[in-house]
C-alpha cells in the first residue's frame, strides 16, 4: 500500500531577497501529517525564511512548495507561532485567543468554548481574564499557543518559541508542547538553535548549512512517545545530542 503524501513538500527551493542577498538554495524537505521535526543550524541560515515560505507569507525565487498554507484548503490549517508571543496588549487573553476565529468569522460567543477549551489545554483557563502584561514570559508563550490552536490546524510552524526563556521555563513549555502534539497530532516543524531541545523533542532533526541555506544532513531520533524528563538524563540521550552536535559541526 503507497504512503500517504507529504502533508509540506519542498522541492528545490531557492530564495534569493531583492537585495540579493540569496537566503535559500535547493532546499528539499517534506513533512507528513502527525510528525515532529526540527530545523537546527547557526544564525542566518534560513530556518525562518522556510517556515515563513511553508506558511505563505513569502514566496520562493523558484521551486515547488506544496503546504496547507498555500494550498486551496487555505491558512487556517496552518498555524504560526513566533518567537515573541505577539499578543495585543489591550486585549485580554481569551480575546487575543479568539483572534484567529473572529478573523475567521465567528463572534465572540460562537468562539467562547473553542477559546476555552484550548487555554484549559495550555494550562490558562483561570487566566482568560487577565491581559498580556500581566502574565509571566512563560504563560505569554502558552497564550500564543493557545491562539495557535485554537482553529485546529493541520500543520504548527515554531520559530525558536522558547529561545528567550529560562531552562526550567523552557523545560516544561517543552514537555506540554509534546503533551498537546499527542493529543492532537499535528504536523509540526520546529525551528531551533538547541542541540538539546531538538533531540527531546523531535522524530526526525534536518541539519542546515550556513547560507545559502540548504539541508544538509537528516538525523532520527529513535526514541518513542510519550518522552519523559527521564530521557534528558538516559546514555540515549546523550548519544542522540553527539550524533546531532557530530552533524551540526560537518554542516558548519
């Protein structure tokens, strides 16, 4: 029996700025429904300008891509979570939830359990009320989460979302993301810089070269799930981490 197609498909993907800056050079990858994968490479590379051209918000120099984003189907089957939360400061946090399916066009009250329901999954529910600027770095980030799912989406892109919080923070944020993917089985590529973060989280990690960024290397993570903080300390672990950091310095 055939396997199913790739649910994001690139097929060398070039993206050169109007500056002439070429960010992107034969970049294949795919990604099918259910799975987690990183990108892992140094600063400048293009992890972000490959979530930004699977989600539509720019387009390739030349190459195929095949997503949900840019598909008939529409965004709403792809989310998008960045590194900054991007909360609107004057809306409280079931409002800043509620963003996608009002922009979807649904009320506040036709959305008010789907809001819920995904801030009581992100840990927020008695937080609904409260607005951005009262909230740690922690639950901003959960927020966004939040807003994210809230419309169900097929694909999750994450751009380095836990960069800029603590190790303890970034742990947990870590654990329940893996928590929410189990349950609901979207396809998620997570950009990252973490050897570490990759390696707990992901089924597979693709390797990225300097720019021109290109996908140099593939390296599986052949642990299963449901991952408990226990693996961080397993020789698995460990050999996981050096085989990816091993790819991570011949791509360098």
């Amino acid at each position: 029996m055939p396997a199913d197609p790739p649910l994001i498909s690139l097929r060398r993907v070039h993206k050169r700025f109007a500056n002439g800056v070429s960010a992107l050079e034969d970049v294949d990858l795919q990604l099918r429904a259910g799975e987690f994968v990183s990108l892992l490479g140094p600063s400048g590379c293009g992890k972000s300008t490959v979530l930004r051209l699977i989600a539509g918000l720019d387009g390739p120099s030349s190459g195929d891509i095949e997503s949900p984003a840019v598909a008939a189907s529409g965004a709403a089957d792809t989310a998008f979570v960045f590194q900054d939360p991007t909360l609107m400061p004057w809306a409280n946090v079931a409002d800043n939830v509620w963003l996608p399916l009002r922009l979807a066009g649904r009320s506040r009250a036709q959305a008010d359990a789907a809001a819920r329901e995904a801030l009581q999954r992100v840990g927020l529910a008695d937080f609904a009320a409260a607005y951005p600027a009262q909230l740690s770095g922690g639950m901003r980030m959960r927020a966004s989460i939040a807003r994210a799912l809230v419309t169900a989406p097929r694909a999750l892109l994450m751009d380095e979302p836990f960069a800029a919080l603590d190790e303890i923070t970034r742990h947990k944020l870590n654990d329940d993301l893996l928590r929410l993917w189990q349950a609901q089985r979207f396809a998620t590529l997570f950009v990252t810089h973490s050897v570490f973060e990759a390696v707990y989280l992901s089924q597979r990690v693709l390797v990225m070269g300097p720019r021109p960024g290109r996908i140099l290397a593939e390296v599986a993570i052949d642990e299963p799930h449901p991952r408990s903080p226990a693996f961080r300390t397993t020789p698995r672990f460990a050999q996981a981490c050096a085989a990816l950091s091993e790819a991570l310095q011949a791509a360098a």
